[in-house]
C-alpha cells in the first residue's frame, strides 16, 4: 500500500469513527400515540362503557363475552385510570427510561366540545414529571360509529353516533382551543419551533369545511393565529393511508390516498402512518410487514415532496371489539426491535429530517398494539425500543 493509498484509508477509517460516535450520541424522537380511553373519570365514556372504566371493560371482559377465545391479555399495571396525575407519572417515568420521549395523544371533538380529553388535561399535564415528555395532538377527526360498544359492536350495523367532520365555525374554535391550551405548554413538541399538529381524517377534514379550496383558506387562517400567538408557524402533519384494505373497524372506510398536488395545494408540511392497518395487509407474519412498511416509506418519500417520518405499529388484532380480526403474527419483541431498526437507519441515512419516529402505540389494548407490559410479553416492547434508542450499542 503506498502513502497516498494509506492516507485515503486512514481519512476513511477517521471519518466513520466520527459518523459513529455522531450516531451513537444522536437523540431520537420516539412519539408514540396515546388512545384516551382508559380513564374513570369522564361520564361521556358511559354509553360506551358502562362500568365506569372506560375501554379497559373491553379488554376485562373479552373472556367473559367470548369464552374460550384466543385473546387473553391484561395489564401488568391493572386497569388504572389514566387520568389520574399519579398512575401518569409512574406512565412518564416508564416510557421517558425506555427510550419514548413524545407521546401523541388522541384528540376528538364531537358535539361541539373536547371528547376523552381528561387523559391529558387531568393526568399528563398535572403529572410533576410531565417536562421528562414532550406531547403533541393528533385530532382524530374520524365519524364514531357503534364499534365501541361490544353490547352491539358485533352486529356490524355502521349507525353513525357522531360525525367527525365540523363546519369553519367549529374549525376555529378548535384551533383556538389548541393555541390557547396546548401549544402555549412548554413541552408542547415543536419542529424548528413549529408547533404539530396531525390530522388523522382528510376527507371529513375537506368535506366539513366545504370542499379543498375552503379547507386550504381555513389553514391559512389556522396559521395566521398561531403566528399571532408567538410560534414561527404550524407544523401541520398528514396522517397517511393507503389504497388497500383497512381493518381499523370504525373508520374502515377511509382508503382514499392523497397526492402530492392535493397535500401542498392545503398545505401540509410533513407526515406520519398512524397504524399498519392503513396501509397494509395485516393479516400476515411482522417481519414481511416490517419490509413492506420500510419499502413504502422510501415510495413515499419519491412521491411526495413534503418529508415523511417513519412509522412502526407493534401489531394488529382488534378481536376484543369484534370478535373476529385479521391478525398481524409473529410480532414479538424481537422482530418488532429489527422494525424500530429500520426506522433509525431510514432517520439516520437523512440528516437534513427531524429525527422523529412515531409508534402505534403506548396503549392500543382493544387493538393488540401497545408498548404496554403484558402478561404474554411483559416488559418486552419496551425493552425493545431501550435497546434500539437507549442502549449504547
């Protein structure tokens, strides 16, 4: 090996040492979306689930509804309320210790007012540890038929309950109850100081204000408050589907995909999967999900020219619903770690994006896809996202 060949390699050898430690050291986002059901303390919840639980009676009576049935998991933490300041502390110390620093919390309004809020106004944000993690909202703005309900869940009648879409009246009073509530809390999760906010249903998003080009006026609008308030702008996140089958129960329905054109003509400016279930089909074994997720990211990415963030569910199987599901198997922890590896890498291969990863989910119990502890994994999910995000390599 001569000296100019010796020199190259030694250069070569330095630089990867320093992109490694650079890695190595580098912090991540993991968001994992929070459903709010499990709380006690919100009467609204009631027509739903009579025992005063909230959607644990779900999960609680899965066997006593359906003896015999494969589904049999509980917490490890029992059914608490998660509205509670206490049991979301001991939720924060959790999740911020294994590597998940964000949570996106479910975020409904029907009827005119907040539906299943008090998860995070009456337990995260009274929590004494809540500045340990970041939070932000995705409004899940989908139609609420009766899957809720397992009394009469199994009959498959879609009568619709309430309708997610909302007019530009209620529009604005929404977003004014986000800048004045939420973006304003220091730990609200910002990008560039962009406050997020993911939209989880376009199409009733479009159709309650009126069609595309009132729903890009009211964005506009949206943005002017928020730079009103204080922040550079919004971040404003498209909940990506796809074109095949969904098996998410209520919003079955919502297979549409959108187009580049259609994205910036409302002005999105980033995006994220909320489940596998949106864009594959789930009744097959993880790890082929897990390729087939990481090829559909790299497809997004060509294909949109706003940044898109990589997405992991830990399964699918939402029986405790509906008796019968399609089930994602073999997603043990293991092969959900090689998912959340994936997605590091896709993060780390593009430096010019914001290092965040979001996840389905901290608590997703009726739908069999939580970082939860179990009495069929324990610890495992977590500990999976530890070692990927935590650990020194």
């Amino acid at each position: 090996m001569n000296a100019f060949t010796k020199k190259n390699v030694l250069l070569l050898l330095a630089l990867m040492t320093v992109q490694a430690t650079v890695l190595a050291s580098k912090r991540y986002d993991v968001a994992a979306y929070v459903y709010p059901a499990y709380v006690s303390d919100d009467a609204r919840l009631r027509p739903f689930w009579p025992m005063g639980m909230g959607e644990w009676e779900t999960v609680l009576t899965m066997q006593q509804r359906n003896p015999g049935h494969y589904w049999r998991r509980w917490p490890l933490w029992g059914y608490v309320n998660e509205a509670d300041p206490a049991v979301m502390e001991m939720e924060i110390e959790q999740a911020a210790s294994h590597g998940v620093n964000v949570f996106i919390f479910d975020w409904y309004w029907y009827d005119g007012r907040p539906f299943m809020e008090t998860t995070l106004t009456n337990g995260f944000l009274r929590a004494r540890n809540r500045d340990r993690m970041q939070f932000y909202l995705m409004w899940a703005n989908h139609d609420v038929l009766n899957y809720w309900d397992t009394r009469i869940a199994h009959l498959g009648e879609e009568n619709v309950i309430w309708r997610g879409a909302v007019s530009r009246k209620e529009f604005e009073k929404v977003c004014l109850r986000y800048i004045e509530h939420f973006f304003r809390q220091p730990n609200y999760y910002k990008i560039d100081g962009r406050p997020v906010l993911m939209i989880y249903d376009v199409k009733n998003f479009i159709d309650g204000l009126g069609g595309m080009d009132e729903a890009a006026d009211a964005v506009k609008w949206f943005r002017r408050q928020v730079r009103k308030a204080g922040f550079p702008d919004l971040e404003l996140q498209l909940t990506m589907w796809g074109p095949n089958l969904n098996y998410s129960g209520f919003d079955a329905g919502r297979s549409d995909k959108p187009h580049d054109a259609f994205v910036r003509r409302i002005g999105f400016d980033s995006s994220s999967h909320y489940q596998f279930c949106h864009f594959l089909n789930v009744d097959d074994e993880y790890p082929h999900l897990a390729e087939q997720a990481a090829a559909e990211w790299e497809r997004l990415e060509r294909d949109f020219s706003i940044p898109y963030y990589p997405h992991v569910s830990v399964g699918w199987d939402n029986s405790p619903r509906t008796r019968q599901s399609a089930v994602v198997r073999n997603n043990t922890p293991e092969n959900f770690e090689q998912a959340l590896r994936k997605a590091k890498a896709y993060v780390d291969a593009r430096p010019q994006l914001h290092p965040l990863i979001t996840i389905n989910s901290w608590n997703e119990w009726t739908e069999t896809s939580y970082l939860q502890p179990d009495n069929v994994y324990g610890y495992g999910y977590l500990d999976a996202v530890k070692r990927v995000f935590v650990d020194k390599p």
